[in-house]
C-alpha cells in the first residue's frame, strides 16, 4: 500500500519550481493555478527570494500548487492510480483533497490563495510565531507550554511537537528549554494553528461554502485525528477547522501503520514528511520528489509494490 503525503508551510524554498515549469504543460498548469489563487505562482516559484516567499499569502499557494504539479505528472503515465491513500500536513490538505479528487485542483488553489492571505491577516493582529521542540518528554513540553502561555500547534510525531504563540514567550522557551529539548525557531509568520487564527477560520469558511465537493475516490485521512475520511463535505469542513486546531501528524503516521503501508511518496517540495517518516515508522521505503527528475524514483516505488 503506497500513500501519498502532501507538505505543509515552511517546506519552500526560493527557485524551487524552476526545474518544473521547464515542461510546457506544468507551466501551462502552473499559470491557471497562478489565476485561481491570485497570486503569481511562476514568479514566486523561480525568482522571487526567501523573505518573499516566507510571506503566508504566497507560500501557501506556492507549496499546494507545487503538490498539485506533482500529482499531475503522476497521473500522467498512471502511476497516482496505483497508490492507496493520500494525506497532508497543515495546507497540504488542501493538496490531499486535490489528490483524492474531493475538490478541483482549481478550487483547492483558490480556497488556498483565501487562506493564506486570511492567516496573514490574522498573524498581523499580534506578533506571534512557531517554533519546533526537538525531544524530551511531551508532558514536560506541554507544562512548560502551559507555564508560559504557548500552545502545541503540530504533533509532527518521531519526537517533534511544534508549538506557537506570543514571540517573547517563545524566545523564553528557547532561553529555558524543557529538560532533554531542542527549540528551533520556524520561518513562519504567525501562530497558526492555534485560536490566534480564528479570525481567518471565519473566512475560509464562508469561501468554503461556494465550492462542489465529491467523495474521495482512494483513503483520505485527516490531520485532526488521523481518521479516515469517507465523505467530501466533511473533508471540506475539516479544512476549513485545522487552520486554527493542532495538526496531528503522529496519529496520520500510526493510522499509517495500522493499515500496512509499504511505501512513502512525497509530493514537491518534499523532505521534510519523509524525515518524519524515517523517524516514526521505520524501515517502510521512501521518495521524496523534490524535483521531476524524483519522480522516476517514485514510479519505481509504486511499480514495486503495485
């Protein structure tokens, strides 16, 4: 059982889409896309620099329609057929639900562009960021959380729980660690995923309503608890309810488990969910897909266990 997995903010980085516009039918792709987010995806994807892409507006975008390329390509010599199930962390849902075909790649892109510039909004209000804890024991982390007015924002599982809130509480936690703990500031420009983002939850709502949704046509699993997801309506108001709620990638990673995956596919820009995966299940086949010349690797993973 091969699944897909969809990355989330933070995995950008500046020309990462350069080498996938090369193909004329990826460009072509890429520029609906850039007409359905608002937001202009060829540049943001090959010359437009780090800061410029750290902003949430444009890396939300950029990173959904990256996957969707991915995807694309896939399906292209029929190999996305043969994969199982699909996921994604955090905006990479909105990916997953392109790839189980519960909304157009169109609509999830457009969704996306209202997204991102709604959590900009909202991270605006207060300067807040994220910031990922690496090791020692979860409850210590979440006491020192709860000591210091911070909230667990991603359990990212294989010993990472990200967390957010106020900056000065967050360059507090990184001056006095939980015992056993590593805190790394995250590029990110706000404490998503934590009811500093309700405001943007109310906007994505009313956008969400105007959108046609269909049943996942292959096993969809969602970040809120790591369920399966068996009817498109839900999975939209799930969407809609994650930007402001914990991401649980650690259940993601156990139903995974659970259902006997054989295989890890990243989509573009991958790494980081592969990391995770190397780490909380150990020992299952991996591809990153970074750039088209990944994708070969990936056909022969699914190959191998169609």
């Amino acid at each position: 059982m091969i699944v897909v997995v969809c990355p989330g903010q933070g995995s950008q980085t500046p020309g990462f889409l350069e080498p996938w516009i090369a193909d004329p039918g990826s460009k072509a792709l890429l520029e609906t896309l850039s007409a359905a987010a608002d937001v202009d995806l060829v540049k943001h994807g090959t010359v437009s620099d780090a800061d410029t892409i750290r902003d949430t507006a444009i890396a939300q975008p950029l990173i959904v329609a990256a996957g969707i390329l991915t995807l694309d390509a896939l399906a292209e010599t029929d190999h996305l057929s043969k994969t199982s199930g699909i996921a994604g962390h955090s905006v990479g849902e909105f990916t997953a639900a392109a790839g189980a075909g519960v909304l157009d790649a169109t609509d999830a892109v457009r969704l996306v562009g209202i997204r991102g510039r709604a959590m900009a909004d909202a991270a605006a209000l207060v300067p807040t960021g994220m910031s990922a804890v690496i090791g020692g024991e979860e409850s210590d982390i979440i006491a020192k959380l709860d000591e210091l007015g911070l909230f667990p924002a991603n359990y990212n599982g294989g010993g990472q729980l990200v967390v957010a809130g106020e900056l000065p509480a967050l360059t507090k936690l990184a001056e006095e660690p939980p015992a056993g703990t590593r805190v790394i500031p995250l590029q990110v420009a706000g404490a998503f995923h934590t009811s500093y983002m309700l405001d943007a939850v109310e906007t994505l709502r009313e956008a969400a309503e105007t959108v046609n949704t269909v049943d996942p046509i292959k096993t969809l699993w969602t970040n809120k608890d790591g369920s399966i997801v068996t009817k498109g309506q839900e999975f939209r108001d799930l969407l809609v309810g994650q930007v402001s709620s914990p991401v649980r990638w650690d259940k993601c990673m156990e139903s995974f488990a659970a259902a006997g995956v054989t295989g890890i596919i990243e989509l573009a820009p991958a790494g980081a969910l592969v990391g995770l995966a190397k780490r909380g299940l150990k020992g299952i086949p991996t591809v990153a897909v970074k750039t088209p010349e990944d994708l070969d690797a990936a056909r022969e993973l699914i190959d191998s266990v169609a």
